[in-house]
C-alpha cells in the first residue's frame, strides 16, 4: 500500500513530475557512460591507472566534464531490504530486519564485495533465479553445509530484464538493458534473504557509484510497512538527500526502488547502514561493510608514491581541487604529502599483485598484502524474538548476547565460505556470506578494517602475538597538518557503536631490522588469536565459549585471492 | 500492548505526528551557541527540582544554578537568558584566559543529601570555608564553600560534584567552563576580533563579512578557540552529554521525603541510594532530550533545562563544537555530513611538533567520555557531490529567476569565495551547473547521471524540501516555478514548498544532518523511538538569517 502521508506530501510532486518519473517501481539504475565517465574516454569497465589529475574543462553546457586523463570507473550495487534468518554460533536461528544481495550474489557468496562494473552488473541471468539463490543452485543443505559456491557464477543484477515495452515503442532498441527488471525474480532472491553484515560495498576513489536499494517487505512482519533508506556512514560532505536519514530526506516504501549515487569519497573504511528507527533496524541487522580504495592501488609500477600523492594535492602541472589535500586550506583532510619522502615505488606485493594501501600515503605506510573486512556487532535474542513476534521491543534492556565478527561468533568464525541458515520459506539462503578467518602469508601484512555497528556497547579487539599498526581512524589517515604520521603499534583497539578504523596486522620482520630475523617471529603454520578482551563477550547467549573470536592463520603462501575466500598454503 | 501502541506509532507511522508536534514547537526558530553566565565571580547554588521530559515525565534532579543575578550573561546577543536557582547542566561558566575565578557554592540541598562540591579538573583549585572532603572542600546542607582559581588555559572543561559523586552527578550537578583565550597578534591577524571579523585561514573567505551582509547578529564568544591561529571560528555549540536512570531518582525522592526535616548528620539523615544496577531510560545533550532539545535555548517549557542542542551553519561556515562527557557512560556522538578536527581535549590543544598546525585527528563520531571534554572544529560545503546543490542553470531561464542563474567564481580552494553577498557563497564550484537528474526537475536542468524514481515511493521526511537542492528558490524551481518569478500566466506556480511539513521556519531551505549518538539505543527516550540523544543539525543557505537568540 501507498502510505497516505506519502501520498497527500507528493501530490504535488507528482503533478509536476509524473511526465517524468518512471512507471516502474522495482528498477535498477547502471549508466554505461555519463558526464563523468564518458564512455568515448575511458573504459567504464575497468580502472584505468592513475597517471594524475582529470583534466576538466567548462562543456557547452556550462559546466566542468572531463576532457582527457579520466580517472574511476562506474560502479553498480543492487541490495534488497527485507528480512531473514541467521544461525548463531550455537545454532539458534535468529530473525532480522536484513539487507540482501541483489547484484554480485556470487562474489558475495565467495566473501567478497557486491560491487560490480556495468558490463558486469548489467548482465541477464541467463535461466530463472530460484528462491535461495545461490544457495539453492550451490546445493546448500545446511549452515556447516553451503554446498559447492563454485556452481553459481552470475554477479549481473537480479531481475535485469529487456525492456520490452521500450522496445516495442521504438524508443530503445534490444537488448534495452536501462534497468528495467522482473519483479518475480528480485522478490524470489530478495525475500527472507538477508546477510548479515549486510552486503559488502567496495569501491574506488574516483568512482561513480550507483547503489541501488529495492524494499521487498519483511515476510515474517506482514503488520509492518517499513520504509528501508541506506546512510553511508561518514561520507564527507554529504548531501542531505543521499543521506539516508528518512527525516531529511526520503525513505523508501515496500514495492519501491532507490538508486543512491555517491562519487566516491576520500579512500577510508566506512560503513552503511538503514537509519530508520536506528535501534531498531541496526539491532535487527541492517548493517554492512563499506571501503574505499586508495587512488595509489593505480599508480603505476615504478612510479614515485610521492609523486602521485603530491599530483594528487594539487601539487602537479594539472590540478583537480577535488582530489587535493591542503592542510593550511583545508581544516578537515588527512592526506597530506608526508614530511618525509621515504622514495618508494609502487611495486608488487607478496602474492605478487600490485602493492595496495590503505590510504593515499604517498610515503608506503599503509601498504597491505591482504584485507579483511571486520564488523563487530552483537545481537539480543530477545530483541530479535520479541522483533520476531509482534511484540513490545524494550530498548532500555537491550543487551547484546551473541557477539558476533561479521555476524558469526566462534568457532563460525573461522568457517570458510558462506554459512546458510533455512528460513521460514524452507529454502536454504546464504545468510553470513563473510568468513573471519585471516590468512596472512609469511612476513605479510594484513589490512583488516574494522568497524562497530552495536547499537549499544563499545567492544574492544585485541591481538596475542602480531601487533597491530592503526594507521587510519574514522576513515581518515593518521597524519598531522605537517605530514607527520601519527600512526602506532597497538595490541588492542576499542570502538563504540557506528565508529571504524584501520589497523595493518604486521607480520612482518620488520621488529628485526633490515637484515631480517634468524627465525621467522610469525612462522608459517602458526595460528595467532584475534579475540575481545570483553571476557563476558567471549560467549554465545548460554554457551560459556565463543563469541568475538576468531584465528589469524600464518601461510606458506596465500593463494586464490586476497581476502575471504582465500586458501592458506 | 499500550507501549507497543506508543512506540509503534512514533516509529513507524508517527513521523507525521512527531513533525506536526515539532512544526508547532518550530513557530520560532530556534538555536544554540554557547550561552552561560560571566564572572569572574559566580555565586551558586545546589538545589532541587523537576527536570521535563518529552514522556511527560517530571524527573526529580538535583543541580547547581545561581545564588541571585549573575555578573552577567553571554553571549550579549542572546537578551532573554536566565539564571534560575537549579538548572542542568548547571550554568555554564564563561570566563577567559587569566582572569582570577571564584566560585561561591551554597548548598541548599535537602539535609539528607549531605555535603556537595564542586571540582574543576584541570585548574589549581583553591578552596576556603566549607568541610574537609575527599575530592574537594565540601558545603555542608545549608553552608558554603569558596573555589578560587586560575583560569590558566583557553577551552572547554567540565565541572561537577566531588561529594558523593556516583550519585550526585547522576542527579545532575555537573556543568561547563568555558575559558575565552586572551589572543594575540598573531590569532588577531588570522581570525580577527569579535567586532572586525576576519578570514579564517583554514578556509579562504570571509564568512563574518557574509553574516554581516545578510544582518546576522554574531553569537560568538570569541574570534578563537584558543591562542592559536588555526582555531578560528565562526559559530559554535556546547553539548553535554549524561544518561539517567528514573528509578536512582525516584529512589531518592522516596528517601529525601521520609527524611524531611531531618537535621544533617544526625542518625538517619543521610541518603542510601543504589547507583547499580545502572538502566539509563533518559538521554540527555544538555539536560534534555529530542525533541526537546530543540526548542530554544532558556524556553519557557524547561525552567531548569534552560540550555538546547539545535545547531545550524551556513556552508563553509568553521564551526567550533563544545562536547562534553558529563554522564558515566560513553556515547559516539556521530556528526552526520563531515568530519570534526580535534582541536584540543580537556583544554590542552593537541599541535604538531613544530606547534604551528592541528595534530588533532579527523573523527566522525566523536566520542564522549565522563568527564572528559573536547574542541572540534566542523565545517560543511557540500564539496565533491559532483553535482550542484544548488540546481543552478547554466543559462538564465525563461522565468526570469535571478537566482537560478549564479557566477561560481572558484578561489584558490575551489570555492566562490569572491563575494560574501553572494546567495552561493562558499558554493563549491567544480560541480556548479552540474545537472544531477538525467530529466529536468522543474526548472532545473536534466542530463546529470541519476533518474529519480516516481515519488510516490517515497515517504518524505519532516526536514525534506521535497526536492534534493539547496538554496532559497531551488525547491521551488525544482517543482513549480515560485510565483514570484513566473513569467508566464500558463504556467503552474506554487508560494508551498513541496513537503509543506518541514519542521523548520516557513522560509529556511535548508539541508538537514542527524546529529546523534550511534549507540542508537540512546535515541530513544524512556522505551519510545524516537528520542535521547538526538538532535538536527541544519545547513542553511546563505540568505537564511540564523539567530541564535530565542
């Protein structure tokens, strides 16, 4: 149903806009070329090097478009709003408000991003989704069980379909792919379906971003019509209408699409999250993992991370003031061209990829090997049952009893591959995606991004044996106004509820000089504990075992990707 | 089930009348600043009384307020400011760098409460009369006692209650100092002086120039945060923060009433309140809760909540943000919009080795710890959206609307920084005339990346405009053409806004920012979402007049 209010508040808009607004509720939003990225420069399907600034220049149409030396590509995420089942650790099923994938569902199977480029998000699933995909087509049988996440292979938007109505009227010509879809398909993925962490988003500086979010309605809660909105958390400068705060801006209903566009913020680790009745929707589980990668991961082999950096401040013969970090101009950016010019070049990193950071640098100190996303939570059962069960919710006695990394507890945590849980439709769903589990090459370095979503307790995570170097804080590199990292070593971090940080797991020998150690301080084979010191947090409700724990594994070699869904060799 | 009728009513279909009820609050508009009395001699007081709470709860408090007039009020500009006998937090206490502070304290507190006093972390306190306490010289029930200190340092810090203090700060005897730094040559050559204004170094411009244009009164205390060049400001806000837990109060009414008369320290007359188990119901930035929080500053409706949490800004406006822990929980305050600059916690600037720059770090929720206070420094511009806020055209249009069709003139900074007069001051102008809807809306250019949906989709929020543009004419632009610059008698013309609920002024376009504690189970207030810990911030379009005086 419509809701009244949001019909009598519309009406207006609706006179003036209906000429202009698309029939379709469900729809999906992914340009293959726009002012931004246009695709008679640069190749939207991939992410070009950064060899400097965009050069803009003022368009016929008075505004600035890039002319040469595009930088980003075009991103697309589809999620759905809804509801479903989790396990906990100790094997109770547990109810949620939930975000769903809808685009990327084998990526996000296989515990990586949902974020896909448009030829890839713009794709037609060649057969008919089933309800439970992935898991179904993967043969998932139980939560231990998830069947073989190698069968499902399609990361396109779910529902994606030729708009045939277009066609016929002579305004497109096939396959038409402007974001029309099949409703049946997205409410056969999209219901009972949700993850927790809620669907993972990763992008690129420079990137155009279109997240689209598609309100399916909770099947177990058929009393309440609830709007869903997305609030990225942390996005600097954000306009109020992206914001995701339904008071000052706009929620949307069951039956609708929103597609949220973003240009991709200064690299950091932030997160997103529902931001309607927050203690209720955030408890519930609407909370996911949302990173942005560093214009330095482009720069080219060899070339001065320095350089880069300082191109980027606005320090080069082409200036983009977007990109630039002034410290005497500007009171709030972090990435200012350090102090010291440590003369490193981009090169390769252990598992022979180009070397990746953390942060724009410019000086190698937040390079990493391997990622890892983290998100601390915890959940009441009793909220959830009582979220469950059309009851009275009490927010005054909400106390997290399952502490979960990225919605698992021990020993869930060091699963690998997705965990299902069967919710009430009676098919098996993915519904915790993202393992814990950290492998680290010898002498590696791991960037785990951590944030906190609890709504109502900080957690602290600490680390037995390899240090952690926090290197970035609120998705803001540690750095002064003069360049001086302010960066430090750390066996433990703390955060309260909607906060986040980076810290580099260094397994390296880097403790014993450059001439390295006689023996290896963190060997191959060995297991090190990644755990909070929250004692009463290391449980799972009854169960005196468990909860926010989860293994560092140290690798002869790390193969098959550089973060979950990696093999320690 | 009458709960569950409550709460579900406000949270998922009772926005509407959460916003009516706010609307008729927001007659007036309503701000903040940084508003408390002036010294250097503060006679006080500790009393009791009833605090308001938006459940309609009457929650029996004890707090510090002043001992007869005070010396004075600030900032000037703010004319209807009050000091009653007990407020929470208590008076905030505005004195600057250098000055000698004396604090008279009586304690007029029910016999059985016992002795109170006051501590000032972060001074050398001197204390005369009184009795012997643990954390500092106490008043007895019904005696004083004097501090005296040196207001050694510029920033914030909190005060409160060194007697009994699991209790007493529970029940709200806490507050703020706030030191106004002496400047120097230096500060004055960067930020200028209360009267002449300046140009803050951290963003070319001059944001004061641009207030005095558009007739806005200042409601700063000072030109700087501190004697340092880079703590220029703008505008600025307080928050204290602390929780309460009804049943430590009601507990403690119970035994103030049975003790009644009793004569201090005699058997029997003392207070034995459990502080634990600890169930805060109640949020509180600044002794109130949402919306409460913000209705104005000294409002009739809170005689003993006199201080709000409403903050507004106009883009590229630096504005200093006073927060302090005052309960004893910790709660991530989480600025919607931007970062926050750490400039100095508990009053110690945090500066690189060289001491010319910030070394404070760049958070998004700021947390709040007991008894401890921070100086940050927020801004807004609406930079890097890659389109244009404000749906600006790139040729005049053909209702003749003066405002649709703006220069951007881009300083060193990217900024049109050239003309404080301009309605687009501080506009970032990478992205001016940038269409964001590949249709037009309105008036407002298409051809941008995005393609809105059918609104009906929608459910807008009381702080919508109906339509995602800033600026005093864009959401009329972007819907019907205002009436006023119509051209054409054919065309349909609107003086509405498009939402036509906003719970802000008639005239104030506005974007509007959460600004909230991410412990979100703190937004509620006594069980009912939403409530706490909450509060709107709003960036305001230039022409929009913020006064922070009612």
């Amino acid at each position: 149903m419509r809701n009244g209010y949001a019909l009598s508040l519309s009406l207006l808009l609706v006179v003036i806009a209906s000429g202009i607004a698309n029939s379709q509720s469900f729809r999906v939003q992914c340009p293959t070329s726009t002012i931004t990225h246009p695709s008679t420069l640069t190749n939207v399907n991939a992410e070009p090097a950064y060899s400097g600034p965009t050069t803009l220049a003022i368009n016929s149409n008075g505004f600035y478009a890039p002319t040469a030396n595009v930088n980003g590509a075009i991103k697309c995420q589809q999620v759905s709003g809804g509801d479903g089942y989790s396990t906990m650790a100790d094997g109770t099923q547990t109810f949620m408000f939930s975000f769903g994938p809808l685009s990327g569902l084998a990526d996000i199977a296989n515990g990586q991003a949902g974020t896909e480029f448009p030829n890839v998000f713009n794709t037609v699933y060649p057969g008919t989704l089933k309800p439970g995909d992935p898991a179904m087509s993967d043969g998932a049988t139980s939560g231990a069980s998830p069947g073989s996440p190698s069968l499902f292979t399609f990361n396109g938007a779910a529902g994606l379909m030729p708009d045939l109505d277009a066609i016929a009227s002579g305004a497109c010509t096939a396959p038409c792919l402007d974001g029309h879809v099949d409703p049946r398909q997205i409410m056969d993925i999209g219901v009972m379906n949700g993850n927790i962490p809620a669907p993972l988003v990763a992008f690129d500086e420079d990137d155009e971003m279109f997240l689209t979010l598609t309100n399916v309605g909770m099947l177990m809660r058929p009393d309440l019509f609830e709007q869903h909105t997305i609030h990225f958390h942390g996005y600097p400068n954000a306009s109020s209408f992206y914001d995701g705060v339904p008071d000052a801006s706009v929620a949307i209903n069951i039956g609708g699409s929103f597609t949220y566009y973003y240009l991709a913020p200064d690299a950091g680790t932030y997160f997103w999250h529902c931001h309607i009745t927050p203690p209720e929707h955030l408890q519930m589980g609407m909370v996911g993992q949302l990173y942005v990668r560093p214009r330095q991961d482009r720069v080219p082999q060899g070339t001065s991370l320095y350089t880069a950096l300082q191109q980027q401040n606005g320090l080069g013969t082409t200036v983009d003031l977007r990109t630039a970090c002034n410290p005497n101009n500007d009171i709030l950016c972090s990435a200012f061209t350090p102090a010291i010019n440590t003369g490193l070049n981009q090169g390769l990193d252990l598992l022979g990829n180009p070397q990746r950071y953390v942060y724009n640098d410019g000086d190698g100190s937040t390079a990493y090997d391997v990622e890892y996303p983290i998100q601390m939570h915890d959940f009441d059962p009793n909220f959830h049952f009582v979220g469950m069960t059309f009851n009275p919710e009490a927010f005054v006695d909400m106390r997290g009893k399952y502490f979960l990394l990225n919605g698992r507890s021990y020993p869930d945590t060091v699963a690998t591959g997705p965990q299902a849980t069967m919710s009430s439709d009676g098919r098996m769903h993915y519904s915790q995606p993202l393992p814990a589990l950290i492998n680290i090459p010898a002498g590696g370095k791991a960037s785990l991004r951590l944030v906190n979503l609890s709504v109502e307790q900080y957690h602290t995570l600490a680390t037995l044996g390899i240090p952690m170097k926090e290197v970035g804080f609120n998705a803001k590199l540690l750095r002064d106004q003069e360049g001086n990292n302010t960066e430090f070593y750390t066996n433990s971090i703390t955060l309260g509820g909607g906060e986040s940080l980076d810290v580099i797991l260094d397994a390296s020998d880097a403790g014993c000089g450059s001439a390295g150690c006689a023996v290896k301080l963190y060997p191959a084979g060995s297991v090190f504990y990644l755990y909070t010191p929250n004692l009463d947090h290391l449980s799972n409700d009854a169960e005196n075992f468990g909860g926010m724990m989860t293994e560092v594994h140290i690798c002869n070699s790390v193969t098959g990707g550089s973060t979950y869904g990696n093999t320690c060799n | 089930m009458r709960e569950m009728t409550m709460k579900k009513a406000i949270s998922k279909s009772g926005w509407l009348l959460a916003a009516t009820a706010l609307a008729l609050f927001f007659v007036a508009a309503a701000y903040a600043a940084t508003p408390g009395i002036t010294g250097p001699t503060f006679n006080l007081t500790a009393q009791q009384a009833y605090l308001n709470q938006p459940d309609g709860a009457a929650v029996y408090s004890w707090g510090y307020g002043c001992n007869g007039a005070p010396t004075g009020f600030a900032p000037a500009a703010i004319t209807n400011a009050t000091c009653l006998t007990m407020q929470v937090p208590g008076p905030t206490l505005i004195v600057t760098e250098g000055q000698t502070v004396t604090v008279n304290l009586t304690n007029s507190l029910p016999a059985a409460v016992g002795n109170t006093s006051i501590v000032f972390p972060g001074f050398q306190v001197t204390a005369t009369g009184g009795v012997t306490g643990l954390l500092a010289q106490e008043a007895a029930p019904g005696g004083s006692v004097t501090y005296s200190f040196v207001a050694s340092s510029p920033g914030t810090r909190a005060y409160y209650s060194g007697s009994e203090s699991d209790l007493q700060i529970e029940m709200g005897l806490y507050g703020a100092v706030v030191v106004l730094p002496t400047g120097n040559a230096a500060v004055t050559a960067a930020c200028g002086t209360l009267t002449s204004g300046g140009l803050p170094p951290t963003n070319a411009g001059n944001n004061r120039a641009a207030q005095v244009f558009w007739k806005e009164t200042d409601f700063r205390l000072a030109a700087a945060a501190y004697d340092h060049p880079k703590t220029c400001y703008d505008r600025e806000y307080l928050f204290q923060w602390a929780e309460m837990d009804p049943n430590i109060h009601a507990q403690a009414l119970a035994q103030v009433q049975a003790r009644t008369g009793c004569t201090a320290g005699a058997p029997g007359c003392s207070l034995n309140v459990p502080t634990e188990p600890y169930k805060p119901a109640y949020f509180l930035i600044n002794g109130r809760s949402m919306p409460d929080v913000m209705d104005p500053n000294y409002a009739a409706e809170y005689p003993h909540q006199p201080y709000n949490g409403n903050p507004h800004m106009h883009p590229g406006e630096m504005t200093l943000v006073r927060s302090i822990g005052q309960g004893r929980w910790q709660h991530p305050f989480h600025e919607h919009a931007n970062h926050v600059r750490i400039l100095a916690r508990d009053g110690n600037l945090i500066l690189t080795p060289s001491g010319n720059s910030l070394a404070g770090i760049l958070m998004f929720n700021t947390d709040t710890t007991p008894g401890s206070a921070f100086d940050g420094i927020f801004y807004f511009t609406g930079r890097g959206l890659n389109w244009d806020p404000y749906g600006h055209h790139p040729a005049p249009d053909s209702f003749g609307d003066p405002l649709a069709y703006l220069p951007c003139t881009p300083d060193a900074n990217g900024y049109n920084t050239g003309a404080p007069t301009a309605v687009n001051y501080f506009e970032w102008c990478q992205d001016h005339n940038k269409p964001m809807e590949l249709n037009p809306l309105g008036d407002v250019a298409g051809g941008g990346p995005m393609t809105l949906p059918d609104p009906n989709i929608f459910t807008n929020g009381a702080w919508y405009g109906g339509n995602p543009y800033l600026g005093p004419d864009a959401s009329l632009r972007a819907t019907a053409p205002a009436c006023a610059t119509t051209s054409s008698a054919t065309l349909t013309c609107t003086n509405l806004q498009p939402a036509n609920m906003q719970a802000n002024p008639a005239n104030e376009r506005g974007w509007a920012f959460m600004w909230h504690s991410h412990n979100e189970r703190e937004i509620t207030t006594n069980n009912v979402f939403p409530g706490g810990m909450l509060m709107m911030m709003l960036v305001d379009s230039r022409e929009f007049v913020i006064d922070e005086s009612n």
